[in-house]
C-alpha cells in the first residue's frame, strides 16, 4: 500500500465503549497496513485490555487520535463513508465493501478520508450518517447480521489493502483533480444555508421535518470541490443581502470565488 494512500485514510470509532475493541481494531488495521486510527469519546482508554489485545500495534493504538466531538474527527476529509448494519428511514448511497475500498484509496490519494464506525450496540446515529457520502453494509446472515466491531473493521481494512494493491487509474487527460471540499467546509456550508433558509421563511424552525437532513443528502452526494462551496457560499450571501433589502450583487476575484468570504 503506498503511504500517502496509507495516511491519509482515517478509521473513526465513535464511542466505543468496549477498550478490547479498541485493540483489537488497531491490530486489524496494522495488520492491513493502516496506522489512522481515531477515538471519538471513547468510555476507557488508555486500557490495559486495549493493550492486551492489540497484540503489539502498539504504535496504532497509542498513536491514535481522541477526540470529544463527532464532526472534529472528520474535519480535513473530503470523503466520509459510515457503516451500518440496519435500515434506516431514509435511504443513503449504499456501498459494498469493494466498492467502499476503492473509492477511499482513490480519494486518499489527494487528502484524507474516513471510514466510521458506530457504536458497538447501536451503530452510527441519523445526524451522524447525515455527515457521510456513503453508508456500507457488509453483507451478512439476514438473521444474524450483527458484526463484532473489531471484526468489522478487519473486513473492511482487508477490502482497503487489496484496493490499495491493485492500485488507481491516473486522472483523465493527466488533470489533478479538483481539490474535494472538507466536512468542516460543507459542515459551514449547511449551517450557511439553514440560516438562509430560515431567514427567508423557506424553514419553519418550530417544524423543520426532514428538510436539512434531505438537503444534506443532496450536497453529500454531490461531492462538492471547494471551489463550488465559494460559490454556493456567495450565492447565499447574495440571497441575504436582497432579503435585507440590498442589491444582491457580489464581488468576486479573478477565480470567480467571492471576495466577502464569510
């Protein structure tokens, strides 16, 4: 696996209580060639059990990320991918874990990625998988389809190093890709965009439904670049400005980004 793919792809565990899941992941990861590795309010850790079962990736384990708030461990990626075992009520872009693999590596090779796991007795919450692109399903015993943690996240390293061996397709016309927006850039974005909404009665905050989530499941699947956030961002701004009476015009750079950038 080469290792720029290898660091920029961040495996996430939120709340984990169990610190023998812990290790265990971190021995799944380096044993797949991963070495990311992040805690989001993990119940116990540092853990002798942790230790213990990570069997020696010691370097995983206590070189991982902790961190107190969901949307700080997906900050600096570009592309986020949940997991999940169960339905949920409103559908998601859903991936196999092949198809999961080869679009983190091929993201990873321009910025960081994140693969998340929820917790071990009720997975990732609805607000939660709002934040990612994609949800993947391992598939599994439809009686019986529950999966340790530990044990999911080996299949899905497993599935991220045979990805990463057969390597990526150069860009077409030999072109870098445009750079993907962040979560912390769509996460501006989205609270941009519900105070618009807002501000111009469009959403009734007293009943807001489903409207943002939906809303937030159009730009997910969009895979916004940063440079389309500037211009969402100035068309907002714009949209503010006429329902305050303004004139609505925007100035813009040479790049065609907004000059008032909020």
């Amino acid at each position: 696996m080469a290792t720029a793919v290898c660091d920029n792809i961040k495996v996430v565990l939120v709340e984990p209580t169990h610190p023998g899941n812990i290790g265990a992941s971190a021995r799944a990861l380096k044993t797949m060639g991963l070495l990311r590795l992040c805690l989001v309010a993990p119940t116990r850790f540092p853990s002798a059990e942790a230790t213990a079962r990570a069997s020696g990736a010691d370097d995983v384990l206590y070189g991982a990320e902790v961190v107190a708030a969901y949307e700080d461990a997906l900050r600096d990626c570009g592309l986020v991918i949940g997991t999940s075992a169960r339905p949920r009520s409103i559908a998601w872009p859903e991936l196999g874990p092949e198809d999961c693999a080869a679009r983190l590596v091929e993201a990873a090779a321009s910025g960081p990625v994140a693969l998340v796991f929820g917790r071990e007795h009720s997975g990732l919450s609805n607000a939660e998988l709002d934040r990612c692109h994609y949800l993947v399903r391992i598939p599994a015993n439809p009686v019986y389809s529950s999966l340790n943690l530990a044990a999911a996240v080996q299949i899905l390293a497993y599935e991220i190093h045979k990805a990463a061996d057969r390597g990526q397709p150069a860009a077409a016309g030999g072109k870098a890709p445009e750079a993907l927006a962040t979560a912390e850039e769509v996460e501006g974005l989205m609270a941009h965009l519900e105070e618009v909404l807002t501000d111009v009665g469009f959403l009734k905050p007293a009943q807001p439904k489903r409207l943002m989530r939906r809303l937030w499941r159009i730009f997910n699947r969009a895979r916004l670049e940063r440079t389309e956030i500037d211009i969402l961002r100035g068309i907002l701004r714009s949209v503010q400005r006429c329902a305050a009476g303004g004139s609505g015009e925007a100035g813009s750079d040479h790049k065609g980004r907004p000059n008032d950038r909020r």
